[in-house]
C-alpha cells in the first residue's frame, strides 16, 4: 500500500523525503538519516513511514505469547541510579529477597493451568548464591514442564557469573543451556555509550561485554531479544549509536529476534526526580525510528508494561507488531512505579489489538505462529457464585 498524499507531503515539508525514498526502495539507513529522524517534527507522518514497513512484513498481524516473569531475587551488588528493583540484602526490612528453589520453582509451575508457553527469568546480582542455584533452577523447571521454554537472564547477569565463578562467558551459557535455557531477554543494555554508562551504570558489564555474550549465545544456537533504555540521559545521536551497535551484530549473527525500547521510569531511583518520564511522543517516535533503521530486525515490541496498554496500542500504527505478553507478575517496573495491571488476559490482548485495526497472533518464544486469531475469543463462561447455606 502506497503512502497517502498528506504523508508523503509533510516528509517533503520536513526535508525527509530522500530518506522516504531510501526506506521504500529498501536501502539501509546511515546513522546521520537516522537521528534526522529522531529529530522530525511531524510524527503522524514518521509513523505513516515506519507502519508502511511494518505492514510490508506482517501484514495486519499483532504478535503475543502467554508468558510468567519470575524474579527469583532482588538482591543485588550493582549500583544503577536508573533501578528501582535492586536491594542490598535480603535482612533488614529493606524489600528484599531471595526465593528458595522450592519457591521459585514452584511459583512458575503453579501457572502450569494458564496456558503458559514461556518463562521469562530475571534476577538481582546476588553476592552469595552458588552457582549450582541457578543450573538447579533452571534444571528443575525444564525436568518438570520440558515443553515450556526457558528465557533466562541478562547479560549483565552472564557476566557477574562469569567473573564470580571463575569461567568463560562461553562456560556460563552453556552450562545453563544443558539445564535448560533456550533463550535470553535483552535486558542490561541500557544505552552502550560510555558517557552514559559512566554516569547511570559504571559498575555493571559494559556494552562490548553485553555484545560479546549475546554473540556467544548466537553462535551456542540460542536466538536473544535487543533492549534499548531511553528518555534519562542520553542524547538521540546515543540512541542511534545504541542502535547502530545491534544492527552491527544483526549482520554479523542474525540471532536477535526483536527489538524493545523500554522507557524510562522515575519513581523510586537515584535520578529519577531530574528526569520526567518518556512522552507518549518522544515513545512513538523512537518505535517508529527503530522500525526504520533496524532494517535487519524482523519485530519491533511496545512493552506494554512499559509504555502502558494505551500507548502500546498506538504504538501498533507506528511500526510495532509485538506487545509481549500476559506478563504474569511483572516486578521490575511495578517497583520502578509503573501503575499497569500486573497481567492481562489473553482476551484483553486480543481487545487491544483488535481495536487498533489488527490481527492477534499468538507466537512461541521463537515468533512461530501458533494460531492467527481471525474470529474473537468465544464468551468467557459466566462465573459460578458459591452455594449459600
């Protein structure tokens, strides 16, 4: 489907349409078009640019899957001013914790009846923990419901083991991959420019580190998600170096499956009074870029945790075609403020996206289809009231 006359007129109005014209004829973006269009004024016609891509690989699909987040602890040595997740310890009635294997395990296989196809694991940098906690973890999950596959732990995480047990990034995931792990978040990117991470995160992995252990999972078969946090301190052009770091190792691997910029929160950190959350404009026009410049990237996520499920919503017209998930108990934003549900349904999904014009889809944790939704959910059965004496 072309693009209408009003769009193709306010990219010309705003000198973008020699950029147009690349995207249409299906050339790559240099860094220098891509922060031009971070810097666009008339964002119904980003938008128009980024859905045309959009639709051009998916159609009117909108994927989903059905998936729990455990947090196992939140315990953690790292010192980010960005996270509102992370505790010292575990003692002194600061929030902390730290789950035993009996409950974290059973936390997930307590939500064997939801249809769950997908467990997505993200714990603090615990000082004290074995490694044998998390083969075992990940081990006893795989060993009681095999089918659900296992995406487990940040980079970040992968390197402070490393480092801590005395073994290659290589050594790390493969050992959890025997137990059990299929693929990685892409949590722990942050933003990789070095001013920026000396500032928000510079006692964590470092952004060649992040890179390398997402390279070693590509080359062990694993596929990875991409994460781009933004709306603190970095300028666009870091956002397009950000960018241009992952396409770089797309090329190189081929093994990122989506890319989710995740807005800022600020409540409860170290910086979050100097910085107001994202704009719903400033969000929709970083989406929309990403679908632009990530050319080697088959999905683009709005993180309805993230964004709330209004705007990850919109977000469907401006070149996103994900919404993650039901999301079972989400911690980490809801610590960081976030005022969303802590799940939806997979019927508020389907509402969600069938009221912006889409088609559901629900996807494995590969983004294979696993049914199209063409037809609404049949009527939820009413709910039994208890007998009355």
């Amino acid at each position: 489907m072309p693009l209408s006359t009003l769009a193709n007129r306010a990219l010309e109005r705003d000198g973008l349409g020699p950029i147009r014209d690349k995207v249409l004829a299906g050339a790559r973006l240099s860094d220098a078009e891509g922060l031009q269009l971070l810097e666009a004024k008339d964002l119904a016609a980003l938008g128009a640019l980024a859905n045309h891509v959009r639709e051009a690989r998916h159609g009117q699909l909108a994927f989903y899957n059905r998936n729990v987040h455990l947090n196992p602890t939140n315990v953690c040595v790292a010192t980010c001013k960005f996270c509102s997740f992370a505790r010292k310890d575990d003692q002194h009635a600061s929030e902390g914790y730290t789950m035993s294997l009996d409950e974290a395990v059973e936390k997930v296989l307590s939500k064997r009846d939801y249809g769950i196809t997908e467990v997505h694991i993200v714990a603090g940098l615990h000082p004290t923990l074995p490694w044998d906690y998390y083969t075992s973890l990940l081990g006893r999950i795989h060993a009681a419901w095999p089918e659900l596959t296992i995406k487990a732990f940040t980079a970040i995480e992968y390197h402070y083991w490393a480092e801590k047990f005395g073994k290659t990034y290589e050594q790390v995931l493969s050992e959890l991959q025997a137990a059990g792990l299929r693929t990685l978040p892409g949590g722990g990117a942050e933003i990789f420019a070095p001013r920026v991470r000396r500032k928000i995160c510079d006692d964590k992995a470092t952004a060649e580190q992040w890179l390398e252990i997402h390279r070693t999972a590509h080359r062990l078969g694993m596929k990875s998600n991409a994460t781009m946090l933004y709306g603190h301190i970095e300028r666009l052009d870091e956002r397009i170096d950000h960018m241009r770091r992952l396409r770089e190792l797309q090329d190189e691997t081929g093994g990122f499956q989506v890319f989710i910029p995740l807005a800022f929160h600020p409540e409860h950190n170290m910086i979050g009074k100097a910085f107001p959350k994202p704009t719903g404009y400033d969000s929709l026009r970083t989406l929309a870029v990403a679908r632009l410049y990530l050319d080697n990237f088959d999905h683009v996520k709005a993180y309805w945790v993230s964004l709330g499920e209004r705007l990850a919503q919109v977000a469907l017209g401006f070149g996103v075609d994900d919404l993650d998930g039901t999301v079972l108990e989400e911690r980490i934003y809801h610590m960081a403020g976030s005022t969303v549900p802590q799940a939806l349904s997979e019927r508020s999904l389907h509402d969600l996206i069938r009221a912006a014009g889409r088609v559901p889809a629900e996807r494995d944790s590969n983004y294979h289809v696993l049914k199209v939704h063409e037809q609404p959910l049949p009527p939820a059965p009413p709910a039994r009231l208890p007998a009355t004496a």
